[in-house]
C-alpha cells in the first residue's frame, strides 16, 4: 500500500510498504477515507520530536471504514464509517477512569509510537475504546477533524475557561494566540463556553479572516503593540485568559507578556523547549495560573459529536488544501513554510470516496 514515510528531517517520501494486518486480538484495520497533516507532525518533520524512528508512517489523524476487527473487539463491524482519537486507549486503566485517555497506561501516539493514518490503511489497536462510530450527520471531513483538532481547541478553551463563572463570562476577555487549526478550534470552543470578547492573533491574514467568521476580533501583530493594545481594552489591566495555539517560546512569552496579573494562561502548542521564557519569579510576581498538555481527544469525543451536528460552524473551512499521498512531500513543505495560504492539508487516499 501506499503510506508517508520519514525518511529524514525535512524530508517525508511516499512509499509503498506492506499492508498492515490484525496483531492482537484488541486490533481493528480501517481502511482510510481522509488523514490530516497537524502541526504536530511538523516537530517530527524538523527532528524535534525525539522517538521517532525513520521510515515511521506518519499522521495521527485519520478516518475511514472498518475493513476487519479482532476477535475481542466490541462495539464496531467491518464496514462501520469511524473516527480515531489520535492516541490509543484502553478504557480502563487510571488514567483512561480519570477521563486523561491521553496519558493511558497502554496508549500509543499513532505515527510515533505505531504506525500512523497517512497511508491507505492503518493498524488501530485497542480499536474498542479508541474509535468512535460516526452518524450519517457527522461528514467525513468532520470526522476527521473530531479525533484531534476539534477537541484539542474545545480542551484548550476548558483549560482557560473552566474557572470562570458564567457572569464573568461576557466580560471576560480571551486572547488566541496562533490562528491555526487548533487554534481557530479554541475560538469556537470559547464561544460554546459562553465568552463574548475574543480577540485572535496571527500572522497571515487568510487565518485571521477565519478567525473573524467564528467570532473573533482579529489583530495583527506586525501592526499593533500587543501589550498596549490590550491595556487599552482593558483599561490597563491585559487579558484574562490566554489561550496560546503556537508551540514556541515566543508565543509564550508573548501570552505572559499580555496576560492581566491573576490571568490564566492555556498552553495547548506542542512544545519541544526545556526550558520557559519567563522566570518562577516572574510568574509568582503576576499571580500566573498555566495549564497545559496533551488533549484527551477520546474522553472528548461523544460530547462534541451534537455541536457537529447543529451544523452552526463550518469547521471544513479550514481545510485549505488536499493531496493525494503521492504528493506528500510537497504537502509538507507547503505546510511547514506557510505558502499558499495553507492552514490544513488532508490527504486523500485514491481508494478514497472523498478523492
């Protein structure tokens, strides 16, 4: 079959490698409808992300039918259209009780940890409580959006906003930093919660434009002094709530920077930094509340699918770009490099219903 392999930093090839098959009874093998190319996967492109082993078939996002399950799985038949969260789970363990199915004490990361979705198919294990069977109401493209980007961004906004009350709510002031795809996701998961004042930054003008059709006041940093601009919406103060959607030092320290004292700062970015850009001094001296972490997209899942189905949001939108497999490495350097008004690649397989 075809699959997305890394072949070295700053470079992926498509390749043809064998078909994966059932290896533990807890297996499901689906055959893939969409798999996305999230940020994420670029700290693998540029050899930050340690553990990742060269020729891996990459992605942790995907969809697509059921083509064969094992003997224990329950829940899900050949043939079931499912969504993944990107990480496996087994349902039981500590982690998985606590609702953290992120940090499950069996969980794989696909495209790291397993093989990942940007191939035409893809071994999911413990396929029972890491699928998600799809209604005929969720489309395919948001099907592959609900097992990472949607509820990352809906995790983020929780993160930020699960402290504050709901009269505090309309005046409270958010910042989105990094109107990516999660990014723009915490937008909307802001909105659900019930925030009124939501402004987003970014650099490229076609993201901001999208964060203004979900509800946000867009705000160039290239044209605004970020600090003084938010004093001055909020008579000096800064921001509440910082939702940073970047993965850098920079962003970070942009968030802190523009953060009120006894704000709160909502890290959902991927970061490979060891260290932060801002003192234990610093953030003793400003009240700094920080949450961060890995989103646990399946614990997620379920409780999004109705907000799909209203169809109040049309989260596509943000897809910009599709490819088939073949033309990986392009989609890679379009993403990485920001060209072409890229703001999310999907892959489409030539098996696919949706090529």
């Amino acid at each position: 079959m075809e699959a997305v392999t890394l072949q070295k930093d700053f470079e992926v090839a498509t390749k043809t490698v064998p078909k994966p098959s059932i290896l533990e009874p807890t297996d499901a093998l689906v055959q893939v409808h969409l798999a996305g190319l999230c940020g994420s996967d670029l700290h693998i492109y540029r050899g930050d992300q340690v553990g990742c082993t060269f020729k891996n078939v990459l992605g942790h996002e995907f969809m697509g039918r059921v083509v064969e399950v094992g003997s224990e799985v329950t829940g899900f038949a050949v043939n079931d259209r499912v969504a993944s969260a990107f990480t496996t789970s087994c349902g039981k363990c500590f982690y998985c009780q606590k609702g953290l199915t992120c940090r499950c004490e069996k969980g794989q990361l696909f495209g790291w940890h397993v093989d990942g979705g940007q191939a035409e198919y893809v071994r999911v294990p413990l396929a029972s409580s890491t699928l998600l069977k799809l209604p005929e109401t969720i489309t395919d493209e948001e099907g592959l959006l609900i097992g990472d980007v949607f509820p990352t961004g809906f995790f983020c906004a929780h993160n930020g906003l699960s402290g504050v009350s709901q009269e505090e709510l309309a005046e409270t002031v958010v910042v989105v930093i990094g109107c990516g795809p999660v990014g723009l996701m915490s937008i909307i998961g802001a909105k659900e919660s019930g925030a009124a004042r939501i402004y987003a930054i970014d650099s490229v003008p076609e993201r901001l434009e999208i964060a203004r059709e979900l509800g946000a006041e867009p705000v160039s940093p290239e044209e605004k002094d970020l600090v003084a601009f938010f004093g001055q919406k909020t008579s000096g103060r800064g921001a509440d709530v910082v939702f940073e959607a970047v993965g850098n030092p920079s962003a970070l320290k942009t968030a802190f920077d523009i953060m009120r004292p006894g704000g709160i700062i909502s890290s959902i970015g991927v970061h490979t930094s060891k260290s932060f850009p801002f003192s234990p001094a610093d953030g003793y001296n400003k009240n700094v509340t920080y949450k961060s972490g890995r989103c646990p997209a399946r614990a997620m899942m379920e409780k999004l699918v109705p907000i799909l189905e209203k169809k109040k949001y049309n989260i596509s939108k943000i897809i910009s770009h599709r490819f088939p497999l073949k033309d990986a490495a392009r989609a890679y350097h379009l993403f990485d490099k920001k060209l072409e008004n890229c703001t999310k690649v999907v892959f489409v397989p030539s098996h696919s219903p949706d090529s």
